[in-house]
C-alpha cells in the first residue's frame, strides 16, 4: 500500500516537473494519448475484432511516430527550460541522484517500468508496421487511383497469390532499406499529387531477377518443349475461327549446357546489353560464355545518341517484363474473350465493332461503359434491327463483357491506354529487338530469325489444322 502511494507521488512529480513548460507538456500529451490509443487497437485485434488496414496504418505507422515524438518532446522541453532557468542566474548544475533517498528510488523505478513499456509498444508497432507495409493491400489498393492499373492486372495473372515484395523488394535487410527510402519518397509524391502518369516503365532499380523469380522458378527447371495454342476470330460476319499451334522451345538445362529459349539465363553465361532509356531499341549485345572471351553483336553504323549510358544484365524480366501486369492489345484480348464464350460470338461482327468501340478516346470508366453501349446499339440500329428489338439483352450483355475488357487495359486517370506498357514476350517489340538479323559480330555472324529457332509453327491460322486431326482422332 504505503510502496503505492509512493509510487503514484512519482508519477505526481513526474508530471508535475514535465508539465512546468508548454513543450513537454504537449510531448506528455501526445505520447498518453497515442499510447492509449494504441493499446485499444491492439486490445481490439487480440479480442477478434477485425481491424481494416486503414486502421492498419494509422495504429501501426501513424500512432507510433506521433508516440515516440511525444516522448522526444519531454526532454526537450525540460533541456529548453533548465537553460530558461540557467539564464536567470542559477548556475548550472547536474542532477545528484541519491538512491538513499526513497523518492530518487521510486521515480527511478518509475522510468524504468515506462522504458520497458515503451520499448514494447515500439516494438510491436515496429514488427506489425512492417507486416502491413508487406502486404499486397497496402501496396495494391491504398492509393487507389495510382495503383488501380497494377493491382487489376495483377489480380488476373498467374502471380496474383505471390506478395508484391516478393518480387519488388526480395529478401534481405538491405533491399528492405532501399524499399523503404524509395517508398517514403513515393508516399510524399502521392500525397502532394507529384507522381508521373503513367507510372514510367521498365523499373530502372528493380532488383535483378536472381534474388526475386529465381526464388521459385530456376533455369534448369525450365526443361523441354510446350504446345501453345493461340485461337484467333476474323473480324468478319460470323467470327470465324481459326488456329495457330505453335511447339515453344522453352529449353533451359544443367548449368553450362543449356538449350533453347532458356539458354540466355543458363549461370554459365552473361548477356549484357546497351539500349535506350525504353529497352525497346537494343543497339550493343555482349555475350560471355563462361570464362571466354566477350562475344559483341553492333548494329551497322555509330551507335546513335539515344543509347544509356549503362550496360543492363539481360535476366528473366528482360522478356518477361509483363509476368503480372500484364496488359493486352485490344485483338489479343478480343480472341481470348471469344474463345472463353464471356463474349457472344454469334453477334455478327461483334469483333470488328467491338474493336472499333473499345478503341475510342474515354475519360473514364464510366464514360467508356456509355460509349460502348451506345456504339454497338447504333451499329445494330442500322444493320440488323430485328436482332436489337430481339436480343437487346445479348447486346447488352457484349457490351458490359467490352467494358470489362476496356477497363482492365485502359485507365484513364494515369493516362495509360492500349500499348503503354509493351510485352516483350513476343516478336515486336520483343525477341526481335535482337534476334533481327541486324546485329552482326566482327565475323559477320547475326543473331537468328529463323522460324524454327524459338519454336515451329504447327499450324498457322488454319480453320481445321492437321496436327489437331492428329492429336484428336
Ligand atoms: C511476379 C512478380 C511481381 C509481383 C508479384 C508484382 N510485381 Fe510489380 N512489377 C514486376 C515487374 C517485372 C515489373 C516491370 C519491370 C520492368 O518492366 O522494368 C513491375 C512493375 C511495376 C510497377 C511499374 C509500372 C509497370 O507496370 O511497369 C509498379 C507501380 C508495380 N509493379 C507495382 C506492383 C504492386 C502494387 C504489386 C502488388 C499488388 C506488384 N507490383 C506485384 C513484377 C511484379
Ligand atoms: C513467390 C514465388 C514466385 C515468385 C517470386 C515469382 N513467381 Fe512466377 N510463378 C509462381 C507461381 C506460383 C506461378 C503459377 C504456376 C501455375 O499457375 O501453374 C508462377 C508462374 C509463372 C510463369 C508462367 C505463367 C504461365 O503462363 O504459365 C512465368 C512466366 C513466371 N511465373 C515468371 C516469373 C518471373 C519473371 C518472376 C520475377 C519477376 C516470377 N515469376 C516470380 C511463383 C513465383
Ligand atoms: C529470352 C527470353 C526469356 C528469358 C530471358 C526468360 N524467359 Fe521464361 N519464357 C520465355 C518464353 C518465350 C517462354 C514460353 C512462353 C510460351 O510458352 O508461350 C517462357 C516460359 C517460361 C515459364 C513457363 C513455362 C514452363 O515450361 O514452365 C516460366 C515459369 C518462365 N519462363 C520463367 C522464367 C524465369 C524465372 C526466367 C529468369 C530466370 C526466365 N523465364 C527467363 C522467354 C524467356
Ligand atoms: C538482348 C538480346 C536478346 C533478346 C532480347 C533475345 N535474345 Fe535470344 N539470343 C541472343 C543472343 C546473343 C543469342 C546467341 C546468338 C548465337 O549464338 O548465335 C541468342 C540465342 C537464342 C536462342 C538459341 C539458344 C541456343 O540453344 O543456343 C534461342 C532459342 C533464343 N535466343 C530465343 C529468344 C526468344 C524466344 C526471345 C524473346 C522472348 C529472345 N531470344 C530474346 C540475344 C537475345
Ligand atoms: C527469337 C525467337 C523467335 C523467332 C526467331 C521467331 N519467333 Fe515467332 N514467336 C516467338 C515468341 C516468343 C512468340 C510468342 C509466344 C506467345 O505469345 O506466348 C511467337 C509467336 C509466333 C506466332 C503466333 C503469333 C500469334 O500471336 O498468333 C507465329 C505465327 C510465329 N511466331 C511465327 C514465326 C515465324 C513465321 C517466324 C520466322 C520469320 C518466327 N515466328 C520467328 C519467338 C520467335
């Protein structure tokens, strides 16, 4: 009991001595409440109650550096006050701390129970901020508009279960670090409406593909051949369909003896190249093979003005630039929504006008919804209006699929519209950027475009291709 008193008569001083100027007494202020408030969020948390991720980051990120500016306030304030006092006369003088003296002990006591408590609350709030910050909401949907285009795409690819930090930060404390930095900078960017739309691509320090994708895909896994089937529609009354059947060379194989499209990663060899600031336009190829001598394919001519300084390592993303955020053409996208059915192919020439429709300038989502519909409702005024009177819900229901199809390539707002962002996983602008037959080495050698190099063609837009006679009989 008396022990109690005690200590509550610290706490009394305490205050009362950190109270005496303005600028502690704010620090004493901000550092209960924020405490307060944190430990009912987390009382919250641990009783089940589900906290969203907003409350996420004000309780994790905000709450505790509104605490410990609280805390630095404090001694500020006593240090401001003591050399108030200092000037007034009184000579300056250390505090002598008596541990005889019953009081010294408890207010001692005191301020080591507040320290240890403090350093838990710092703590938690440090490992719980950063299990925030690592997660996919926080990066994909807290600055809405910013992020919409990456986090849809994203959601629709085979990755949409692998944490953004996975493959933007990696493991390891020093990338942590970078990420961290970089990331303050881009949240001061989005708060003061600063940031650059479209978001400019390639990422120049993404962290090299080694220490991200190759934590779960590795060269040599990537073994063999694979049938590819691409089925495309005319754009004619009917949509007639008509297949590509391609055998991929994916390659890949044990150090130093790996084949086909893999090859270029095989450890054993380097690849580095200089471009300009896109990648689209490759101008010098070196390649090293092993220990060997450097290999360097040159385009004709002076390497023109535009070309970066630096030379980038070729690595996964150097074709797989697109393995989340994937945004396709309009075509592309068109033949994958008629071969799911989620687009009414028995609408005549529902891929010519929805192409046409799909392409228009809109200046937002909702606007795009309306034009759509409008479009495909005039193209069939005038060209089969029994079907309109008829089947006006089919209409529409081609039209809502348009919208989707629009709204997930195309946003608006960050400026980003059909062939933004381009996939290097095909010829143009692509493979091709070397493989041209344009780029010799001093013996004349040209990296090669021969048809049979990265795959053979099985069938090319044929309605009834041979080789599927072959595999279906
Ligand atoms: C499978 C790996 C992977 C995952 C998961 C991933 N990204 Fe990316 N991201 C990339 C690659 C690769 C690039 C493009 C690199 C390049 O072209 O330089 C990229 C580019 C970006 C860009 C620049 C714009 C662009 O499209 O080029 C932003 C912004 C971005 N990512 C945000 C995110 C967010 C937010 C998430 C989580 C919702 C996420 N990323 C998840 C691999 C990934
Ligand atoms: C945390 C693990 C992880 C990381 C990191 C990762 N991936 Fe993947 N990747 C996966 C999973 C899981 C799949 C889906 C496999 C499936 O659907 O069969 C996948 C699928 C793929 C596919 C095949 C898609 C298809 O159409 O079959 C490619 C290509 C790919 N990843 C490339 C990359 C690249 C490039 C990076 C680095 C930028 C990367 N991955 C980083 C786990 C990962
Ligand atoms: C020279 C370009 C290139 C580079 C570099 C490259 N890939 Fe690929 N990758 C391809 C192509 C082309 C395909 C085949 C796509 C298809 O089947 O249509 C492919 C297929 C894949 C697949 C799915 C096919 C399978 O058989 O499993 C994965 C996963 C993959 N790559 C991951 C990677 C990773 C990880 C790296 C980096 C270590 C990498 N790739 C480097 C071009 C490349
Ligand atoms: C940065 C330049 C560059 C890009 C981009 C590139 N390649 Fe290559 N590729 C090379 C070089 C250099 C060689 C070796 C040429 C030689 O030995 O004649 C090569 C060789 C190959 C080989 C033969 C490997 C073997 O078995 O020896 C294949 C297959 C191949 N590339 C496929 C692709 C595909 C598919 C893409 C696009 C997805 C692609 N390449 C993109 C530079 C590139
Ligand atoms: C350096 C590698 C490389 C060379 C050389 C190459 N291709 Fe391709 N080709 C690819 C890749 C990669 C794809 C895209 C696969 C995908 O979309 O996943 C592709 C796709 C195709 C397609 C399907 C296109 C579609 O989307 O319907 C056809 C057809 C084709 N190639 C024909 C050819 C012909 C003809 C040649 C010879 C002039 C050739 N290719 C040379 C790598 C190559």
């Amino acid at each position: 009991m008396k022990f109690i008193l005690k200590v509550l008569s610290a706490v009394r001083d305490f205050v009362w001595r950190a109270t005496t100027n303005p600028v502690s007494t704010i620090g004493v202020a901000l550092a209960t409440l924020a405490s307060i408030s944190f430990l009912a969020i987390v009382a919250f948390e641990l009783a089940g109650v589900p906290i969203g991720h907003y409350v996420g980051i004000v309780s994790y990120l905000i709450l505790p550096a509104i605490f410990l500016l609280g805390l630095a306030l404090i001694p500020i304030g006593l240090r401001l006050q003591r050399m108030q006092e200092q000037k007034t006369g009184q000579p300056r003088r250390f505090a002598v701390l008596d541990f005889n003296n019953p009081r010294v002990r408890s207010v001692a006591l005191l301020v080591l129970v507040l320290t240890v408590v403090n350093l838990m609350i710092v703590s938690t709030a440090t490992f719980k901020g950063v299990e925030v910050m690592d997660s996919t909401q926080f990066c994909g949907d807290t600055c809405h508009t910013v992020m919409a285009p990456e986090f849809t795409t994203y959601q629709r690819s085979p990755h949409s279960r692998v944490k953004c930090t996975e493959c933007h930060i990696g493991s390891g404390a020093n990338w942590f670090v970078k990420s961290k930095l970089s990331g303050s900078w881009q949240l001061v960017s989005v708060a003061l409406n600063l940031y650059p739309r479209p978001i400019p691509t390639p990422v120049e320090n993404l962290r090299p593909a080694r220490d991200t994708c190759e934590q779960c895909h590795w060269p040599t896994k990537f073994i063999g051949e694979r049938l590819r089937f691409f089925n495309r529609f005319a754009e004619d009354e009917k949509q007639t369909e008509k297949k590509t059947i391609l055998l991929m060379k994916t390659g890949g194989g044990e150090t130093g003896r790996a084949h086909g499209i893999h090859w270029h990663v095989d450890p054993d060899l380097t690849i580095r190249y200089r471009s300009d600031k896109s990648r689209q336009k490759i101008f010098d190829i070196e390649l090293t093979r092993g220990n060997g001598k450097p290999e360097m394919y040159k385009l004709d001519g002076a390497t023109p003005d535009g070309a970066e300084p630096g030379w980038r390592v070729m690595d996964c993303v150097d074709c797989h630039n697109r393995p989340t955020h994937v945004y396709q053409m309009p075509k592309d996208e068109l033949d994958a929504v008629l071969t799911s059915g989620e687009l009414d192919k028995s609408l005549p020439f529902i891929k010519r006008e929805g192409l046409k429709a799909i392409q228009q300038t809109y200046s937002s989502h909702a606007d795009a919804k309306e034009g759509i519909r409008k479009a495909l409702a005039e193209f069939y005024r005038t060209n089969s209006p029994d079907l309109l009177e008829k089947h006006a819900d089919r209409i529409d229901r081609a039209a809502d699929t348009l919208t989707r199809v629009y709204a997930r390539n195309v946003f608006p707002e960050m400026r980003i519209t059909w062939g933004t962002y381009p996939n290097f996983l095909k010829h143009e602008p692509g493979c091709f950027r070397c493989h041209d037959s344009e780029h010799k080495n001093e013996q004349g050698k040209k990296i090669s475009k021969s048809c049979s190099l990265c795959h053979e063609v099985l069938a090319a837009e044929e309605e009834t291709p041979e080789i599927l006679e072959l595999l279906h009989p």
